[in-house]
C-alpha cells in the first residue's frame, strides 16, 4: 500500500520535527561532556566540574516526566498536533536562550542556576515530544505498516544525534580560545531558527483520524493521566521499564563515552564525536527495516533481542573503547548501534503507541516513557562516578548497562505482542471509565 499525500506530510513532520527538537536535547548532553564543566563550573576540579554538568544534564530527565503529563494531558484533550507545536516553542527558545548565557567567570553562580532552569525546560518540552510525534504517527499509519512508518519518529530522534554532534565538531574546528569564548554557543543560537523550520513543517500537518473521531463522539476524558494509569496498571509499569535501557545505552554512548575517550583514552574531541556520529547514521540506515520487521515478526521479539544483545556486549565494549584505537572504537559505537539499540528504538513508537487506547494514548505513552527516562537519565553521572571509584576504568559502567539491560528485559517479557491491535479503539480493554 502506498503512503497517500497526507500520510507523508505526517511522516516528514515526525521525521523534520523530532530531528530539530531532539537536535536540542542532545547538544546539551555535548556540551555538558565538553565544554560546561570549564565554563560554568569553573570552581570545581575538572572530574568534578564534569559530575556536575553532568547533574545538570540528569535534571533535564527528572522534569520529563511532568512534562509526559502536562502536555500528554493536553495532547488527549486538545489534539496531538497542537500539542505539538507548543513543545516545538518551548524547546527551540529554552536551547536558544542557553547560547546566550553568561558564564561563571561573568555572573557567578548565577550562570550555572539559569543553566539548569533552561535545562529544565527542555526537560519539559522533550517529555512530550516524542509521545506526540509517534501517537500522530501511529494513528495516521495504515493497518500491518504502523510499525515501519511510526519508526521515522525514532529516526528523527538519531538524525538530531546526528546533527547535534555535526555541529559541535564543526565549531571544535575553531581555535580553542575561540570556541570557548564564543563558538561553543553557535549550535546552541542555530535552534532560534531551527523553530520556524519545524513550525512551518508541522502547521501543515492533519490532526490525528482517531483524535478527530474522539472529539466527534464527545469522548474525551477529564483527566487522562488517572485513566491511563487506572486503565492499564500493567502497561504503564511495562512502558516505564522499556525505557529505562535504551536511555542507559545512547547516553552512555554519546556523552560519557565521549568525556572517557578524550579525558582518560587520551583521544581527542573529534574523534569520539565521529564515533557518535557514525553510531547515529547506523541506527538511521536501520530504522525503517527494523520497523518492517515489526510489523511482520511483532514488536515483543525484536525488544527482548535488543535488551539481551545489551547485556553479552556491554563488557566487550567497554574492551574495544579501551584500545584507544580510533577504528576499534569507531567499530564498537556501531556494533551496539546495530544491535543493542537500533531495534529497540525502531520498534518503540508504535510499542507505546499499543500500549494504551486512543482516549489516553498520548499521556500513558509520554508519561510512562519518561518515567523510564527520568530513572536512566543520570547515566551519564552514573558512568562518571562509577569510572571515578575505579580511577577512571569503565567496568562498572558495563555492569551498570547490563543491570538496565536486565530491567528492560523484564518489562519486555511481561508485556503482551500488539502488533494487530485495532489503533483507532477508544479502549481496547473494554473497561469502564474511572467513576468521576
């Protein structure tokens, strides 16, 4: 079946959209690696100042949570699209305004509390950006292709991975002196234009079918989030769990592999940034294949590969980064890019997309996801801190993997294949509405 007019303007405001808004999140987690530990925590001791960019890199995942249920509750009352507009504003000029702070050195403490308030508003933004995108998808997506097409959400997310780290090593080109004084904002400005890009992509986009039907039956509920959670107690726990491992991998991958490379593997900046870009133009190239594959072989088998691929490679990883040889690294990121994350990330749209009927679908998936999200988001100061016990091998930070690994598997195990489930049920359970 081909993709009729309107399904692909819906796919390329999910692909354009996601690539921008998540091309937000993951700079601060660069710059967090890079570049904040120097300027806004100059107080501290370099391993020090760099657990502490990387707290403030973790607060962004602890407010993803409220934002899941702030504005999922508004995406299941007033519509998936709009929603996401109002996400596309509020991280585009929270990323924007952080290119224009000043730094200790100018404001003191100052500098790092107005960090970690725009940190928290991205927090906010992304905890109901992605949900949005993939429901939208999900519920524009023919029957027996969700999984393929709600995977181009998941590829917007890696294609701003991408262009993230594209455009610190490009800046990292520039004089030291420079890019500290200046260069390491410009990523930062480029989202003020970035926003008008993703708005003008998404204003053209159709509402959701089965939200347009919800509104047109009158049924829409008062308050998804007790719905969501009262409805599908079992899910919402699953969802949280699937989460927790893929946060942990490409985390890990593209901020703490990035500090350890430079910092104790002596590599430079370039060269760690180049494995994360290649770690993402990996999962880009899978990710509609593995979404096929989905569709054809269901979502549960493809999730309990991925988690377990996490676990035998985690120390195997960890052996080839610590070569220090730029190929072997390069080879790692990509090996675990392939098979540890890139079919879990492919199949996760339309997974949390199946997990919960149309009336709540949006807060139950954003809010269970960044719950996920919001307990592995401090992977990175984990990773550091484990490093740091161990003089700065990463050996506990392979077993800390495995242990998410471990956690995910379990919620993938528990939960049920949905792949023929009917997306435009208002509830697939068939259970009455929590009593008023």
């Amino acid at each position: 079946m081909s993709a009729t007019p309107e399904l692909k303007r819906v796919v390329l405001g999910a692909l354009v959209g996601t690539a921008l808004e998540w091309y937000d999140f993951f700079i601060y987690g660069t710059a967090a690696a890079l570049v904040f530990n120097r300027l806004f925590f100059t107080d501290a001791d370099p391993a020090a100042g760099t657990i502490a960019a990387f707290a403030t890199f973790g607060v962004g995942f602890v407010v993803r949570p409220f934002g899941g249920v702030l504005f999922g509750h508004l995406g299941d009352k007033i519509g998936r699209r709009s929603t996401l507009i109002i996400t596309t504003v509020i991280m585009g000029l929270s990323t924007g305004l952080i290119g224009l702070l000043p730094t200790y050195p100018a404001i003191g403490v100052a500098a790092p509390i107005l960090l970690t308030l725009l940190r928290v508003c991205q927090g906010l933004g992304a905890g109901a950006e992605f949900g949005g995108a993939a429901t939208l998808l999900a519920e524009h997506a023919p029957p027996g292709r969700r999984g393929y097409y709600a995977s181009y959400a998941q590829t917007g997310v890696q294609i701003g991975l991408v262009l993230g780290t594209s455009a610190f090593l490009l800046v990292q080109l520039m004089p030291e002196e420079d890019f500290l004084a200046w260069g390491w904002r410009l990523p930062f400005l480029v989202s003020f234009a970035l926003i008008g890009v993703a708005l003008y992509v998404r204003l053209r986009v159709a509402e959701s079918p089965v939200f347009r039907e919800m509104e047109r039956t009158r049924e829409i509920v008062r308050l998804p989030i007790r719905d969501a959670i009262a409805r599908y107690p079992r899910n919402f726990i699953v969802g949280v769990g699937a989460h927790i491992c893929d946060t942990a991998v490409v985390y890990t991958l593209a901020t703490f592999s990035v500090a350890y490379a430079a910092g104790e593997l002596g590599l430079s900046n370039r060269t760690a940034l180049l494995g994360v870009i290649l770690f993402g133009l990996t999962v880009i190239v899978l990710q509609p294949i593995y979404g096929h594959l989905s569709d054809r072989v269901g979502r549960r088998p493809l999730n309990l590969f991925s988690v377990v691929f996490v676990a035998v490679f985690a120390y195997p990883y960890f052996l080839m980064v610590d070569t220090g040889v730029t190929g072997v690294v390069w080879l790692a990121m990509m090996i675990m890019g392939a098979f540890g994350f890139a079919p879990q990330v492919a199949v996760q749209p339309v997974f949390y997309a199946e997990l919960f009927g149309a009336r709540v679908r949006y807060t139950g998936f954003a809010a269970s996801r960044e719950l996920g999200a919001a307990l592995a988001g401090f992977s990175p100061l984990i990773g550091a801190a484990l490093a740091a016990r161990l003089d700065g091998e990463p050996w506990l930070v392979a077993a800390f993997l495995i242990l998410t690994a471990m956690i995910s598997f379990g919620a993938f195990w528990a939960s049920r294949e949905s792949k023929d489930m009917d997306i435009a049920a208002f509830d697939p359970l068939r259970r009455p509405l929590v009593e008023e």
